[in-house]
C-alpha cells in the first residue's frame, strides 16, 4: 500500500509541473518557423506605411532567433548565425540613419546584401549537412540552393533595375522555392533527426521584443532631435566693403539691410551698377489668425485678410442686422526681397534674401529653392556666380555660417505634369539655436540675350515642421508630397525690362 501512494505522488508531482519550453521540445519546427519567416519578410518588402521597415527588422530578427536555436548543429549554421547576426546590425543601422539628413550612400545597403547572400549560402551548406547526419545516402538540399541562385538573380535585378511582369514571375519563384524548403525541413524531421537546442538564457520573445523596442526608440529619437543640420557659426569678420561701390548701389535703390549681409567680394562684383531693381513679399503664417468683426462687406480683401463668415442679428423692431468676420493672418514670419542689378554686357546679379521676422516653433531643417532667370525665361543664360551664407545675432555677437548645402540641381524631375529638368539653385540650413535677427541669402548672375525682355526669378522657401520617416531629403523639395510636415511660400522678382540695358 506504501508503494502505491508513493506512486501516485510522484504522478501527481509531474502532473503539475509546468512543460518544458517549446523551443527544447521540438527545436527543429521552432527554428525552421523563424526561419521560413524570416526569409519572407527579409525578401519580400512593401513599400508604403513603411512596412519596408518593419516587416523587413521583423525578418532579420527572427532569421537570427532561428540559426540562434540551430547553431550547434554543425559549422555552416553556426556561420549562418553569426553572419545573419551582422546582417541585422547592418541593417539596424540603416533603419536609423534613414532617419537623420546624413548620406549613407548605398554601401550599407551593398553590405547588407552581401551579407543577406552569405546567411542563404550558410543555410545551404547547413542543411546539407544536417542530411547527412540525418543518415541520408546521398546528403542535398536543392531548394536550399535553389534560394541561393534566386537571391543572387534578384540581387542583380535590384541593381540594373527590372519591369513589373519580372517582379511578379520571379515573386512566384520564391513562393515555390519556400515551398519546398518547408518540404524538405518537414522531410528532415520525418527521419526522426533529432536536435538539441542550444541553451540559453533569455527567450527568443524577449530577444525579439527588446530588440524592436530598441530600435523603435533609437529611430524615434533620432527623428525628433536628429533632423537639422550642423551649422558651424562663427564670429562675422568680413571684410570692409568698398564704400564707393557700396554707395552708388544705395543711391540706386539697393536695399541697405540686404546690402549689410553680403560679403566684400560679392559687392565688388556690382561695381558699375546701370540699374537696381527690387520687390519685397511678406511670408505670413497661414495657420495662426485673429478675428475681425467689421459693420461692412469687403468684396475682395487683400491678404492677410480673409471673409470667414455672414453674422446675422434680429433688432427688436423686426429688421436685422449683419456684421462680418474676416480671419486676419497677420503674423508676419519671414520677409523675402529679391534684388536684380544690373550690370554691363547684359550681366544681372539676382539676390533672394529671406529674414526672419519671428522664430517659428518648429526648428528642423529648411530650404530654398531658387528658380533662375534662364529656367523661367529661354531668353537667359547661365552664369558662373553662386553663393549665400547664413547670418544671425548669437549672444549679442554678429555671427554667420556656410549654408549646409549650395549646389545646382540639374537632374530631371518627374510628376504629373511628365518629366522635366530641375535647373535650380538649391540651399539647405538650420536655424541655429538661440540665434536672433537670422537671415539668410542666395545669390547667382545671368546674362541677357537679345530677345529677353522680362527677367523673372524664384526663391521658394521651404520649413520641415514636423519629423519624418525616412528622411530623404524630399521634404525640402519644391513639389507635391510631404505637404503634412512642411510649409511652403513662393516670393518672385519680376521685372519688365523692355529695351534698357541693350
């Protein structure tokens, strides 16, 4: 009777012990579910709500927890897990420095290939291996090299560029290629091969969550205090300008606060002034407004001023009377003047000048896109001249900087309006912190032909307000797309220059 109440106690005792782990019980079905997933997602990208991203971290992670379970099984998956384990870090710094204005360049993304390559060879190698030990005659693993072959195909497509029926056949291709891995992983551990995990100490779910909880932060943060630019500022110590020249301009028109910003070589440069023109825009907020209650109707009201609505008031002696609200948006921001000299031999030198009345809220990064004379006009040619810096008071000092970027956009351009070249001038910057009385300038010559007789030029500004993700540099890119985290405002100078200067 003893022994039968000592046997079922130990019944009871094993019955309430909790099971073993999954990935120690069957460790081959676990690894080869990360595995098969992981190839999927890593493979198989969507490029819209930047499942790209997401899906594509889900992959590589679970690609790692997979060879991480199987890595003891013999030399190539312990290889597979090591490289599969430096594909995910490559790749996690790419999902972070998409988030900051750097350029990468594409050798993360060559690497990541390169290494994406090696992990599916690893697991070819692997499985034959595993074959062999699982007593197989002639060990193989043709799926495996079959994904081999394909990764190499579509790695090459991805460089040279591809058409959309390709995609789709050689997206067929991959889902029988998996297919059939899953085939052979299932025939495998049909043979009764058994595989012993190797141990660990923490889960493959926590692993998994901590490493998204990771990147998620490190993006996130680099999104919402990584996207400016550096501004290297220093003490302004230009030289004097030429007060010769620098009063003929003044005595011609030219605006003093946008002559007081340029450097002594650029005002040399207008010596022999024929003419100066001007015109100034006022760049308002156009989401901050107060209301005005006025007692008549305003038909057409000039901006900042804007009808809202018809206010309706019943006298007591039956008859009405209407008062009209208009939303005035008069916070003044920004103020762009555009300068046009004009010198001789049909040259002009065209300054857009922006400075900012108040420092919006928003500081990430921002741009100008400056649309030349001979962009606008076909009548105009190229000159050799271009530059503009950043200006402010810092502490009660003059200071400027180098714009962070100042180059001339050739490239083409395609919307729904087709394809078309850019021919612009396109500057980059950030407001630097606890900067005061910032402006900002860019300045380009052009030369008049015979047949031009209208000069015209823009200076579109452009303000990031908000992060985004990637950023790839589209947000300061006069165009369609992005309009939810930026600002636009287009100021022009144009002038009707009919026969002067000839």
């Amino acid at each position: 009777m003893e022994n039968e109440r000592n046997f079922e106690n130990m019944l009871f005792a094993d019955a309430s012990a909790l099971p073993p782990p999954q990935d120690t019980v069957t460790p081959w079905h676990t690894a080869m579910h990360y595995i098969l997933w992981g190839l999927g997602l890593t493979t198989i990208t969507l490029r819209f709500l930047n499942l790209d991203v997401i899906l594509t971290a889900v992959g590589a992670a679970l690609l790692v927890l997979g060879f991480r379970i199987l890595r003891r099984e013999n030399a190539s998956l312990r290889w597979g897990f090591r490289l599969a384990l430096a594909a995910l870090a490559v790749r996690s710094a790419c999902y972070v420095l998409a988030a900051l204005p750097v350029e990468a360049g594409m050798a993360p993304a060559y690497t990541a290939m390169a290494l994406q390559l090696a992990v599916y060879v690893c697991l070819w190698r692997g499985m034959i291996g595993v074959s062999r030990s699982a007593g197989a005659e002639k060990p193989a693993a043709p799926a495996a090299g079959a994904l081999v072959i394909f990764y190499i195909l579509l790695a090459a497509l991805a460089i040279i560029g591809t058409h959309t029926l390709l995609v789709l056949l050689l997206l067929l291709v991959y889902v029988l290629i998996l297919r059939n891995l899953a085939r052979l992983f299932r025939s495998l551990a049909d043979t009764g091969y058994a595989v012993t995990a190797a141990p660990v100490r923490v889960s493959n779910g926590v692993l998994l969550w901590s490493y998204l909880g990771a990147l998620l932060a490190a993006v996130l943060l680099c999104m919402f205090l990584g996207q400016r630019f550096p501004t290297a500022l220093h003490l302004r110590d230009d030289a004097p300008q030429d007060e010769q020249i620098r009063q003929e301009l003044l005595q011609k028109g030219f605006p003093r606060n946008v002559l007081d910003d340029l450097t002594a070589d650029e005002v040399a440069k207008m010596a022999g002034a024929r003419a100066v023109y001007r015109e100034t825009d006022k760049l308002y907020n156009d989401t901050e407004y107060r209301e005005i209650t006025l007692t008549h109707y305003i038909a057409d009201p000039a901006y900042p001023l804007w009808f809202d609505r018809t206010v309706t008031t019943k006298n007591d002696d039956g008859t009405r009377s209407y008062t009209y609200v208009y939303r005035a948006y008069d916070t003044l921001e920004q103020t762009m003047t555009g300068v046009a000299v004009e010198l001789a031999d049909g040259q002009y030198i065209v300054i857009h000048h922006l400075r900012y009345d108040t420092q919006p809220a928003a500081r990430y990064t921002e741009g100008m896109t400056v649309w030349p004379a001979w962009k606008v006009e076909q009548d105009w040619t190229r000159g050799t001249l271009c530059s503009g810096r950043l200006l402010c008071t810092r502490q009660g000092q003059e200071q400027t900087a180098a714009l962070h970027g100042l180059t001339y956009d050739d490239g083409q351009i395609t919307d729904i309006f087709g394809t078309r070249s850019a021919d612009s001038f396109v500057a980059q910057w950030s407001r630097p912190s606890r900067a005061e009385d910032v402006r900002v300038y860019v300045l380009y010559d052009t030369f008049r032909t015979s047949g031009a007789d209208v000069l015209t030029s823009y200076g579109n500004y452009i303000c990031q307000t908000k992060p985004v993700y990637p950023f790839d540099g589209r947000v300061l890119q006069w165009g369609f797309g992005q309009e939810r985290a930026r600002t636009r405002h287009m100021s022009a100078i144009q002038l009707w220059l009919g026969e002067s200067g000839d």
